[in-house]
C-alpha cells in the first residue's frame, strides 16, 4: 500500500484505516456519477452545477480512498491525495482542492462567486477522477 | 540570499537550508549571513546545534528590502517563470491579497489573478506546480477572461472592485493594457 497514505493515517490524523467495502465504494462511485452527470444540465443556476459537480468530485475522490483501504477524517483531505489513490497530477488535484476552498466561502461566508470558466474546469476533473477510477 | 530570507520574513532557516536554496557556496553563504548579521538585517538564534537566521523586521530598511526582493528576485520571478510558457495566452497576471500588500505570514496563499481568455485551470495549475514547490507556498490562482473582467467591473462585484483597488505586483501587463484590452 502507498508509504505517503500510510504517513497520513492514524489517531488523530487525517485518514482511519478501514476495511474496503464493495457496496460502499459501487454507491459513492454512482452517486458521484449521476451527479456529474445532472452537472452538465446548463438549464441548471450555475450555482447548482457546481454543488452538483463538487460533490460529486467528493464521492468519486472519497470511492478511490476506500478502494484502498482509509477513511478520510476530513473533506479536503480526499482531493489532496489524489495523486496517491489514482496517480493524478496538479491539475486535476488542485482544480478540485480550489473548488473546495470556494465551496467553503460560499457555504459559511456567502461569497459563492462561479462562473462558467471554474464549472466547466471542475467537470473536466472530476470526470478525470471518474476515469481513473477501476470500474 | 535575500530572496530566500526576505521572501519569507515570518520563518527562521538554518545555514544548510540557506545554501540549498539560494544555491550557493557554503562559504560565499556563510560569510554573507555573518556580515547581514552583523548589519542589523537578520536575526541570528541558535536552536541546539543548528544555527538559524530569519529577516529581522526591526531592521529600518525592512520595507525596502522586502520590497525589492519581492519585485526583483523573489516569488514575482519564480511565479513568472513558470507562468512563461502560457504566456502567449495570457492578456495579465498579477499577484494581489495579503503577499502584495505586504501582510503576509509563511503560510499564506500568494494570490494571482490571471486574465486569459483561453486558458483553463488545468493549464495555470499544471504551470504553477514548480513555483508551489520551490516557493514552499500555495499558489492561489484565479482565472478571469477580458469579458469576465469587463462585466465584473461593470456590476460592481464586491471581490473584484476590491481587488483592483489593492496593491498589486505585476507578473505580466500592467494595468493599462487591461484596462484597454478590458474596455
């Protein structure tokens, strides 16, 4: 298993190890999918594509966490293991860890401030995660 | 030298890390952390058996330094260095928020606006990668087109008012050419 997420893991820090759990990894995998999928519905506010494709980056990057093994004790944490758990370079990972920073401003701040140049580049991430993803 | 300890005023380095990352002597390194020592410029502690030096911000020339060290050979440089091979996609960059106005901690984001009208966030973070790492900071980009820029000027969007009223250190274009290019 990968030396970088095993640093990572144990009490106290950023990811648990625990058991892969097949049912759980199919559910995250399509429910991350479906909602790629409604994403790229441009009837959709603009605000609600990029919920939709955020979590949608969440669920698929979460997916390839369990796959091997940890649990993440936090929500950023998933993007910036990509890298380990799919082999994901800069600009997938740090597209997606950006995204997370303006979820949380618009969340708890409400500067929510997307235009269609950041949703369009969250989808074409996220959709990397899902491909890099083994079915 | 100077870009190394005045880049980061808020962190210590040690000798060895001094020399690695300026990427020099250890002599020329050695006897030029003594004599800025000794000038006033840096602070000198000694943590067990490691010798550390930080910029000291008591130093009446601080501002100066840091400020010549940021526009000359400090982050303006590495970020426009790595940004050099999209540049003929790029209309203006510049780096803006808590780095521009000089208020920054060794763990603050470095800002940057970038006004583009084809690149994607995959290519600005694809580029920025090196800088992420040699910098040791976090490059925040935002990526705006000319369009974006004109409407947000135009509705008055509170993020991007702010930004253009704030200090700014150009990595490429000024002003004047977005504007131009804006209106």
């Amino acid at each position: 298993m990968s030396e970088a997420l095993d640093n990572l893991c144990g009490p106290g820090k950023q990811l648990q190890a625990e058991a892969t759990d097949a049912q759980e990894f199919a559910g995250l995998v399509r429910s991350g999918m479906a909602r790629l999928n409604d994403a790229r519905n441009t009837s959709l506010a603009l605000e609600s594509r990029f919920d939709l494709a955020y979590n949608a980056a969440h669920s698929l990057s979460l997916a390839a966490l369990r796959r091997l093994g940890y649990r993440a004790s936090n929500r950023y944490i998933v993007f910036q293991v990509l890298p380990h758990t799919l082999g994901l370079g800069p600009e997938v990972w740090r597209v997606l860890d950006k995204c997370h920073n303006m979820r949380n401003r618009g969340e708890y701040e409400g500067l929510l401030d997307v235009d269609e140049r950041l949703v369009a580049d969250l989808i074409v991430a996220t959709q990397a995660v899902g491909e890099a993803l083994p079915a | 030298m100077l870009a190394v300890l005045f880049g980061n005023p808020a962190r210590s380095f040690y000798a060895n890390e001094v020399i690695a990352l300026a990427q020099s002597g250890t002599g020329a390194v050695q006897r030029e952390l003594a004599a800025l020592t000794e000038a006033g410029l840096l602070i000198f502690n000694k943590q067990g058996n490691q010798k550390h030096y930080q910029a000291n911000a008591a130093a009446p020339v601080f501002d100066e330094l840091r400020g010549l060290v940021l526009k000359t050979m400090g982050m303006a440089d590495v970020l426009r260095v790595a940004l050099a091979p999209l540049a003929a996609q790029i209309e203006g960059a510049f780096i803006y928020g808590s780095v521009a106005k000089q208020q920054d901690t060794a763990r603050s984001d470095i800002d940057v606006m970038i006004v583009s009208a084809s690149l994607a966030y995959a290519d600005v973070f694809g580029a920025l990668e090196s800088a992420t790492h040699r910098l040791d900071r976090k490059v925040n980009p935002t990526l705006y087109t000319p369009a974006d820029i004109a409407r947000r000027i135009a509705g008055d969007n509170a993020f991007l008012t702010r930004v253009m009223k704030q200090p700014k250190i150009w990595l490429m274009g000024n002003e004047e050419t977005l504007h131009v290019r804006s209106a």
